[in-house]
C-alpha cells in the first residue's frame, strides 16, 4: 500500500489545527479509509489522540531532531501502512528555530521535503475579508510550499463564512470547509498541553463528535483529492540504539511520554518491550536488561509514587546490577524527592542525589543538542544526540552526581553539562529524539 497525504496547519497556535485534524481522521476513519496521522514537531500528547482517532499508532516526524534519512524511513513506512497519511503541524506552519535550511522544525520543512499540499486551518474570529491578506502572505512565502486549500475555523455566521471565503476565493484557492464556533468541541488542557488521551473518560463520544463536525463542515471528497503521493521508501534507518535486549519500560499515567518511533525501532532491531506500571505498584521484569523511566506527570502522582514499595524496591534492586535512564518525570522519579503543586515534598528512588520542585516553576521548553560524557543508554561516551526539554519542574537541590551530558541549544549554543549518574543509573531532563 503507499499513500498519498496532506499537513493540516495554520498560521499559529491555538487555530484549531488539532479539532479539525481529529475531526478529518476519525471521520475518514469511519469511511473505512486506512489513515495514519503524525505530528510535526516534539510532542507526546497529540499522537496519542490520533492513534484512538485512526485506530493505528501515532507518530512524530522533525526536522530539526531527525536526520533527513529518518525522515524519509518514517513517512515511508507510514505510507506503506496507510492509504491517507495527515500530517498536523505544530505552531505556526513556518515556525521553528534559525539555523540549517530544512532542518528548522517547522511543519514547512516537512512539506517542502515530501511534497506534500498544505491546508490552512484559519481562525477567523475577529476578522473577515482581512483573513485573504493572511491566506495570500502564506500562499507566496516560500515557493517550496503549497498552500493548497483553507478550512476556515470559528466563523459566527452565513455572512462571515461567505464575505471571508469569497475574499479568499480570488486568491484561487479553495475553501475546504467552515466550522462554527463551538466552545465544547475544545479538549481540556493542562500545563504541557492537553489532558492525556487515557485520562479523557468520554473520548470515543468526544471523537464521534468531532468526527461528525468534520462530515458536516468539510468537504472530505475534496480534501482527499488534493492530497498528494508519498514516494519515500520504508528502510530501516534507527534513530536510537536499543539499551538492551530486553527493556523494561514504564508505562502508566505518570510514565507516558516516550516516542513510538524510538519503540518501533527498538523492536525492529531485535529488542524486547517489557512494559509495566509503577502506578500499579509494578516492579521492572527482572528478565530485563534495562529499565526506562519515561518523562510524564509524576508531579501529579507524587503521593501515590512515593508509597508504592513494589515499584520502588523493584527499581533500586535493578539499579543494582543493570543500568536505569529516566526522562525527565522519569528524572525526576530517580531523584530524592518530588515537592508538588502544593508545596508538599514526596520521597522518590533516591538514585540520584537532586530534588526537583514543580511548586516552584521555571518553564524550560525548546530544542537541544547533547553529547553523552559516559556510556549509558543512550550510548557510549561521545554519543550525540538531537532532542528538546519541556518541563516547568525546577531542581532545588543539584546534589553531587557525575553530569550525564553536554548540552546546547538548538543552534549550538552551549548551555552547559546536565542531567546526572551514579553507578548503573542515569537521567536528564532532555528527551532524546534521534542520534545526531
């Protein structure tokens, strides 16, 4: 099977982009179409509403954090899993960081590299013939990027739906739908973003909903006619070395941020998931060879984490003897303790000597670049790696663990050595993405 796809994005952030994405995809879902969905960009949460949209796992695909080669391995693999492949952007289609032409992050990169049409979720609150002005300065950007048809977002009624699109109309390009204003069609957010898709109770009706607006509001025949083959080939091009043959990995609530391409890639090269959920008091299997702390909500979880013996004796008896990596709420999991929202301090593993605080915020967000100062799982000393940080949590107390690594920003900036280890055990905020 190969594919043919579109990217739904818009002019910034809270345009509607992930309403309307879900929308198209459970709705072409519905008419038995096989649709894979994927996120532009570093993010946990959207994919794994796209995966209970479509029915097939979610995806991330960036152009900053990710080789070409990868790139083209992963939409090639999507594509042949697939008959629709929906690519949703993240921000603002042509938003990321200056730097390497191509590998900026931005959703553009994406589709100037695989040729994909663009359609322009525009919210239009505020604003009617004006919306054509914002339509036209897009369409003629960047010549490598298709404008290819706009779904206008939040209109009020009939005349604003027809004095925006017949505007927009001289342009030449198509108008693909017009939903209305509709305030319970949003999905409740917290301080990373949306509510998990596993803690939303009426999901499915939610998407049912959404999938019923898109039906009504979009022209899906049209939509799928624009979209465009995907021509690149499935080859397996690993973006991070398996850390054992078979890893433990947590996965609840508190434990969901991990990334299925790096999964996937794991299993392809031979490895063993062995999943399991220290929220349930669950220890890693000790068949395993490795345990993974993924990032997550810990900070919300903390009393609970912190009276869960199973799990804690568990973990410091592997560290024992086989190496442990926590991601950021994994991090912070390996750490003394957690202090929440309300300023009460949790004990947590102890495996590391720093505290961390999520009542005391300091938001960290953006891409980073790290080389490992010592062999772990994320590879031998030297190993480099591309990634983001995004976390609000501060560390209160450093302790005085070994640094894991070197880290700089997403243009090369050093911002210095981060993260920690001691003995088997390791942990840093950053969230590897692929090797560099």
């Amino acid at each position: 099977m190969t594919a043919r796809g579109f990217i739904i994005a818009a002019p910034r952030s809270g345009s509607g982009k992930t309403t309307v994405t879900l929308g198209v995809v459970a709705a072409l879902a519905r008419r038995g179409i096989a649709v894979r969905a994927v996120k532009s960009g570093p993010d946990y949460i959207d994919p794994a509403f796209h995966a209970a949209a479509t029915g097939q796992p979610g995806l991330n695909l960036d152009s900053f954090a990710m080789p070409p080669a990868l790139i083209d391995a992963l939409a090639g693999e999507a594509a042949a899993q697939a008959e629709i492949v929906v690519i949703e952007a993240s921000m603002g289609l042509f938003d990321g960081i200056m730097g390497e032409p191509g590998r900026t992050g931005a959703a553009a990169d994406l589709a100037g590299r695989l040729g994909l049409p663009v359609v322009l979720v525009l919210d239009i609150s505020g604003q009617s013939q004006s919306a054509a002005a914002v339509v036209r300065g897009f369409a003629t950007h960047d010549p490598e990027v298709r404008i290819a048809g706009v779904i206008l977002n939040k209109v009020a009624s009939e005349r604003h739906r027809a004095q925006a699109s017949e505007a927009i109309g001289r342009l030449g390009i198509q108008i693909l739908g017009s939903l209305p204003r509709d305030a319970t069609m949003s999905l409740p957010e917290r301080h990373l973003g949306l509510v998990q898709a596993q803690e939303h109770g009426g999901l499915g009706e939610h998407l049912a909903r959404l999938a019923g607006l898109a039906q009504a509001h979009v022209d899906l025949e049209a939509l799928v006619a624009l979209a465009a083959p995907i021509t690149c080939n499935a080859i397996d091009f690993p973006a991070l070395a398996p850390p054992g043959q078979r890893i433990a990995l947590a996965r609840d609530v508190a434990f969901s941020f991990v990334y299925e391409h790096l999964i996937a890639g794991w299993r392809r090269a031979g490895a063993e998931i062995m999943p399991f959920s220290p929220l349930a008091d669950e220890a890693p299997d000790a068949s395993c060879d490795a345990c993974w702390l993924p990032g997550g909500y810990p900070e919300l979880h903390g009393g609970r984490l912190a009276a869960v013996s199973r799990f804690l004796d568990g973990v410091r008896d592997f560290a024992q003897t086989r190496p442990v990596h926590g991601e950021c709420g994994g991090f912070m999991v390996l750490g003394a303790a957690i202090e929440d929202a309300e300023g009460v301090s949790h004990p947590m593993l102890g495996l590391l000597g720093h505290a961390t605080s999520f009542a005391r915020r300091k938001l960290n967000l953006g891409y980073r670049r790290a080389v490992t100062l010592a062999a772990s799982p994320l590879g031998p000393v030297g190993t480099g790696l591309r990634g983001h940080e995004f976390h609000y949590a501060s560390v209160t107390s450093s302790g005085d663990d070994a640094p894991l690594v070197a880290l700089s920003d997403g243009q090369g900036k050093e911002i210095g050595p981060a993260g920690a280890r001691r003995g088997h055990v390791s942990g840093t905020f950053f969230h590897a993405i692929a090797l560099e």
